[in-house]
C-alpha cells in the first residue's frame, strides 16, 4: 500500500475522534471507544488507523482486479465527497435515498438504469422533436425523475464487487442489501452504528467533513493508484480462443514427432521380417 495513513494526531485535529452521546452509543461500538467525556463518547483514534489500513489493504486487491465499487452518501455531509471521489474514479454512486432492491433485485433496477440512459441519448439526437410540447414535458419530467434515484449508477455496468458508505447507521439498509448479495463493504461507522454489519469498518465521527475528506482521499489515492481495468467479455472471449488455438498447434506440434516414430518403427519390423524369409 503506497498511500500514508494518517497520525493519531491528524484525525484529531480533523475531529474523528468525536462519537455520539452515551444515550445513543450502540453498545456492539464499544470495542471502539476510548472512553467517555461530559457522557460523549471517544473514538480510539488508534484503531481508526488500524481500520481504516485493512480496508485500504482491501481495495488494493479490489482496484487491481478492476473491481466495480459502489459509493453510497446520502446525507447533507457526505454527498459533495461520494459525487466527487465515484465521479474521478468512473465508478457508481447514490447520494439521494436508497433505490430499494438496487442489488438484491438488481436486474429490475438495471432495466431503468438503462432506460433513462436511452431517454437521455434520445433527446440528444432530437428524436423527440415530432412529439407534442406535452409529450416532450413528459418525458422529460420522467427523465428528471429517475436522474434523480439512478443519475449517479451510470457507471454501474454490472451487479459491484464492494460497498463503500458513509456513516453505517444511515446507509444500514444498502448495507444489509450488499450483506444479502455477498457484496464486500466498507464503511466509516460513528459510535451510534452496529459494526458488526460491516466487513470493514472504519470507526470515526461520520458526522465531521475534514475527517470525511482525509477518509474519501485515501480512499480515491488507493484505488486510482492500483485500479486496473477488467478485460471485457469479447476481449476474455478473444483470450480465450487465442490460447485454444495456441494449444492445438502445441498438440499437433507434440503429435507429429510420435506419428513419425510410429511410422519408423513400422518400417524397422517390416525390414526385420523380409531379413527373416
């Protein structure tokens, strides 16, 4: 991993270390309470470090085999970073409420993905423009609509390989949707969260943005640095053939030498028995 994870220090001043009062703690948290001030508690910020390399430690592996990674944000603090870090990574994103059933009943949702994507490349090459100006409202309306919940999964071109969200008390239901998928997940879990959910938590205060910058810029540093694309299904399919190809002829390569002593050793015993007569 080439990327520096930040010192006990830095968190600090970047307010991770803030959890939740100790009325709204969620007790499976504790692990990862330092202790408790004025009934608020603190986050052990060593072991916020120690999250927060194993989930880098796992998108290095993710990235290199070109993993499809979802971002998900959908409160006021983490929108601007989840849109900006999946946007410069070309990876999908939701920061607007959670479109039910995304992954567990992912194809339906991939029909409206897909959809909207039609309409959009539609009205780009005007073929709407023999509709009535009401028709046109319409569909616009509808495009806008689906903008909206779908704008961000664009990029979404098969069912992700892992989850990355912002505050696990929030995005609970995508989790346990990614849960029910088998779909890894990361996650920065504040003190009022269950971590236990989580492959890779992150525990920090999901609520302070100078800790969601640092988080989400080690995040984006890791995977850009190692992000290798997939091959496509026709380029695997290509491979594929070229290296049956390259086998064959190795077969017949391997074959006519054995062919060749075959015939030799035909000659040898036919020679032998005209000796004999």
């Amino acid at each position: 991993m080439s990327v520096t994870i930040p010192t006990v220090k830095e968190l600090f001043k970047a307010g991770a270390h803030f959890g939740h009062r100790k009325a709204r703690t969620d007790a499976r948290s504790q692990e990862y309470i330092f202790t408790y001030r004025n009934k608020v508690a603190v986050i052990d910020l060593e072991k916020t470090r120690a999250g927060l390399e194993k989930a880098l430690d796992f998108l290095v592996n993710q990235a290199k085999q070109g993993a499809t990674i979802l971002f998900v944000g959908t409160k006021d603090q983490a929108k601007d970073k989840v849109k900006e870090t999946a946007e410069a990574l070309k990876q999908p994103y939701i920061v607007s409420r959670w479109p039910g059933g995304l992954l567990t009943n992912y194809n339906e949702v991939a029909k409206s993905v897909k959809k909207m994507l039609k309409i959009e490349s539609n009205i780009a090459e005007n073929k709407y423009e023999n509709l009535t100006k009401k028709e046109r409202l319409l569909i616009e309306r509808d495009l806008r609509k689906k903008q909206t919940i779908f704008g961000g999964l664009r990029y979404l071109e098969r069912k992700p390989d892992a989850l990355i969200a912002i505050d696990a008390k929030e995005e609970e239901i995508a989790i346990r949707e990614a849960r029910a998928s088998g779909i890894a997940t990361v996650a920065i879990c504040d003190t009022n969260s269950n971590p236990k959910i989580i492959d890779y938590c992150i525990p920090a205060n999901d609520d302070s943005q100078q800790a969601i910058e640092i988080i989400f810029g080690l995040i984006k540093d890791t995977i850009e640095k190692n992000f290798k694309p997939k091959a496509s299904a026709e380029e695997n399919l290509e491979g594929r053939v070229d290296r049956a190809i390259s086998k064959k002829e190795d077969v017949k390569k391997e074959t006519i030498p054995a062919a060749k002593r075959a015939v030799a050793r035909k000659v040898t015993m036919k020679k032998a028995v005209t000796a004999k007569k």
